[in-house]
C-alpha cells in the first residue's frame, strides 16, 4: 500500500465528464450572496479531488466548517480504490441546499483514512449590489 497525494481540489458549479478528460465550469474561492441566511440554488456546487500517486484502498471525507468552527456539512467516509501508482482517482461531491447562515470564512477539509490531507478558505460575503 502507497499513501496518495491530493493532487488538486476545486470547487465549482459544474463538472462534465462526456468525452475525455473532466472540465470544471465556473469554479469559485469565494461565494457572493444577496442576503444572509442563504439557501445554495438551483442544483448545488461540487467539489472535485484528484487522488494520485498511490496504491491501495483509502477513504475519503470531506467537512464544511462554518466561521464559527461547527460542521456545516460533512460527507461521511468514501471508499476508493488505486490499483496502481499510475491510475489516479476522482471524486466528484455534490453538495446541495446547504444553507449558510452568516457570511465568514468557512474552511473545507479533506481528509484521507481520518487525517486532514487539506484545509482551506471560503469566503461567503454579502454581494455589492450596485443601485440603478
């Protein structure tokens, strides 16, 4: 067994896999709401992690953490599997209706068999809505 490395994390609004390689629509550091609380629209946003450069089989969780440092969201253990070194993995999370409740810096975690392999911010902020 081979312990990977996170090779990337992106959040977006879209992820297409149809023919080749995955492309990431609208990815986003920081996310601009009209108001406080906010229900994420329509059918959410993804995060996408790229495992590679490892053998064996791993779990992956995923936590949202709120300014406040409470668990937004957490996606809970998910297995995958690298047969070899060169063969790398992604996983595709969808996270919908989340509800934020106060604008701050949120910080996603991604963790591999329970230890943080990342952490970093999400800045939820009120829009500058220009007046007419």
């Amino acid at each position: 067994m081979k312990k990977p490395s996170l090779q990337f994390s992106i959040p977006c609004l879209g992820v297409t896999e149809d023919e080749g390689p995955p492309s990431f629509n609208r990815i986003f550091y920081e996310l601009p709401f009209p108001e406080f609380p906010f229900t994420f629209p329509g059918p959410g946003f993804f995060i996408c992690n790229g495992w590679c450069n490892g053998e064996g089989e791993f779990n992956q969780k995923m936590k949202l953490i709120k300014p406040d440092k409470s668990v937004l969201v957490e996606t809970g253990d998910q297995p995958f599997k690298l047969a070899e070194v060169e063969t790398p993995f992604m996983a595709i999370n969808l996270f919908q209706q989340i509800v934020f409740e106060v604008e701050g810096t949120y910080w996603i975690q991604i963790f591999l068999d329970d230890e943080l392999a990342l952490e970093y911010p999400l800045v939820v902020r009120k829009a500058e809505v220009e007046e007419p």
